[in-house]
C-alpha cells in the first residue's frame, strides 16, 4: 500500500494499464483454453473423394484443420497397402506375385479376413478376387463375365489355401498358390476408419465423426449428453435421400453392406456386387441390406458383408454370438429385423 502511494500518478498510470492488458490477455487465455475444450457446435470438417468413395472427417473439437487434412491423407497411405486395383499398391503386387514378403499392416488385415473367411465357412473368402475382378463393378459400363472365365477364375478362390508366417524383421512371408488374388474390399475401410479414429484421439480431436462413404465411425459424444445422429438410407431410395432407420450413436461405428452400394442390370436382371463363391454370381438371399453397430469399424465392416453372405437367419444367430455387436436385417420386402440388443440405438421421435 506505502509502496503504491510512493508511485508518480503516470507510473500508477502504467501500471493500471498494464495491469488491464494483463488481465484481458488471461481472459482471452481463458477463452482459447475454454473453446480447446469446449464443443463446437458447427464442426471443422474436410471432405474428399479418395478410397472410390466420398469422405468426410468432421471435428467437433476445437482443433487445427490441418489435423483432418492429415487424417485425410492415411486413405492414400492405406490404399497403397490394401487396393487390389491401384498398380503401385502392396496387395497389387502379392496378387501379382511380385513380391511374397509383406508388411504386418498388410498381414493384419489378411488375417483378420481369413478368420471371418473360416467363421462364415468360405461364404464369404477373401480370395474371390479372380472373380471379383472379372465382374468389374467399378466400370462405367459393368457387364456379365463370360460364364466360362467365371468358372475358370473360381478355381482359384480357396481362403485355406493362403499362409502368413512371421520373420524374424516383423515382415511376413505370404504363400499362396498361382492365381489367387486377394480381394480385400470387404473389410478394407472399417480398418482405415479405426486407424483414422487412432490418429485423431492422439491429435486431440474427442468428439468427431470419420465418413468413408457412408462407413461411419464416431468418435465420443457429439457434446455432453448427446449422441450423433446417423441416418441409414433407404435401400433404392428415389430421392436417395430417404432414411431406413436413424440412429443415436456414442463412440461406436456404423457399417451397412447391400446390394444397392453397386450394381446393374443386364437383360431386366439385376446383378450386385457381393458374390457367392460358390456360384462366382452374385448371393440371391433376399436382403437388402445389413447395418452393423459396433465399437470398432473393422469389425463393423467385417460382420457386416460376412452377415450379408450368411444370409438373416444365420447372420442374425451369427451376431447373437457377439457381447456389443447389434445389427438391422433389410429383406427385398422392406421388412426390417433387428437383433435383441439393437433398440438402444433407435432414435424414435
Ligand atoms: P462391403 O461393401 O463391405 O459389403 O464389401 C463389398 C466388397 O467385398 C465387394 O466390392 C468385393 O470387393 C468384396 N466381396 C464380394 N464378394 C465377397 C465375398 N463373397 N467374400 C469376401 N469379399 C467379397
Ligand atoms: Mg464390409
């Protein structure tokens, strides 16, 4: 108090001021701190065509944007590992036997997929890409195969008959007869989604939604005490706008398979593009559609072909095994069915 009074009227001026700009730099401390961890209430988002589909990575946390576009950017790493089609990528070059030594990324998913190959009991076979391709859904104009080359390619379509072994730098040898190809479309994008979700935990974002065309993962709670919405379109939809069922989603991933993802018609008759390895066609069961709800993506993207394949009463029984996996059956009569445990996720206005 004496040593304030012992100020000149413009040091105590100063110090006034000072003081004012001290206290106005904290609150606008205060506030950049309050929005790092406050929620947004409209997102940061980046969106892009990679992977053949339309993504969309939207942050409801307060964080850079070059942390989404770095997000981004893993579709393109991880597409040079799993694309069958993309000439520079790793599984293009185990299918073509250019190489049989391969990273444990790569190794990963292919094991993962061949225990859902065993699970479904070859109904679903990661190995169906010497007939995937010949059916070239991704074409501006598909067309049906020639019956012949069908069956010539389905002699090479056998997931028992494909090995991994470890080496001793973490790589993994890859043995697999002449001709089969690896088809890894199936379970391919639950697994960049995770990966995608991991980087951006480590970066921050706690509250975000990852959309790899309609393959959604979300990462915790829109805000306090409310969940994201998700809409699940309507199968052949006019509009394409119209939703099946909406969701209410914490944390966990949403992942439909159909026979409307891709597909046409050829002499009135409809072909799409999940295949029965038995036939080399495609499945004729009656769905529609199957949405998976579960913690991870690649699960969810996993079970949701491998229950597609396995048809409603085997893939429902299939995901009646599972403790916190849910899922929707569509049938081609727009019935839906819902596991015992899928009610929680209904959001019913
Ligand atoms: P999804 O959209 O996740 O259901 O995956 C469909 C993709 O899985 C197709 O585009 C093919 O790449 C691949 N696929 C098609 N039929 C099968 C099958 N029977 N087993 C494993 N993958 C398949
Ligand atoms: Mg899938």
């Amino acid at each position: 108090m004496m040593k304030l009074n012992l100020l000149t009227p413009i040091k105590r001026r100063w110090l006034s001021i000072l003081t004012a700009l001290c206290m106005s730099v904290s609150a606008l401390f205060c506030i950049t701190g309050c929005m790092g961890d406050n929620v947004l209430t409209t997102p940061i988002t980046v969106t892009d065509y990679k992977l053949n589909t339309y993504v969309r990575i939207s942050s409801y946390s307060n964080v850079r944007k070059e942390i989404l576009t770095d997000a981004l950017k893993l579709c393109d790493t991880y597409e040079h590992i799993f694309s069958r089609t993309l000439a520079s990528s790793e599984l293009y070059k185990v299918n073509h036997k250019e190489t049989n030594i391969i990273s444990s990324e790569l190794a990963t998913l292919i094991n993962i997929g061949l225990e859902y190959s065993e699970i479904s009991n070859g109904a679903f076979d990661i190995t169906i890409g010497s007939v995937s391709s010949i059916w070239d859904f991704t074409s501006e104009t598909p067309r049906v195969p020639d019956d012949n080359k069908i069956k010539q390619a389905l002699s090479f379509v056998d997931y028992t008959k494909v090995h991994l072994t470890e080496n001793s730098d973490g790589t993994y040898t890859i043995d697999m007869p002449e001709g089969t190809c690896l088809d890894l479309g199936a379970i391919a994008k639950g697994y960049i989604a995770d990966r995608i979700k991991d980087y951006l935990l480590e970066h921050n974002v706690s509250r975000g939604i990852i959309n790899l065309g309609g393959n959604v993962l979300c990462i915790g709670q829109k805000k306090n005490d409310t969940d994201f919405g998700i809409g699940v379109k309507q199968p052949f939809a006019q509009d394409g706008s119209s939703l099946m069922e909406t969701l209410s989603i914490n944390d966990s991933s949403v992942v439909s398979s159909g026979t409307y993802e891709r597909y046409f018609y050829e002499d009135d008759k409809f072909y799409h593009h999940i295949l029965n390895p038995s036939t080399g066609y495609p499945y004729d069961n009656e769905l529609w559609d199957v949405t998976i709800l579960s913690s991870d993506s690649t699960t969810g993207d996993c079970l949701s072909t491998v229950c597609f394949v396995l048809g409603l009463d085997k893939g429902m029984n299939l995901i009646e095994s599972y403790e916190g996996v849910e899922a929707i059956f569509m049938t081609s009569d727009n019935t839906k069915h819902y596991s015992s445990g899928a009610d929680k996720y209904l959001s019913r206005q």
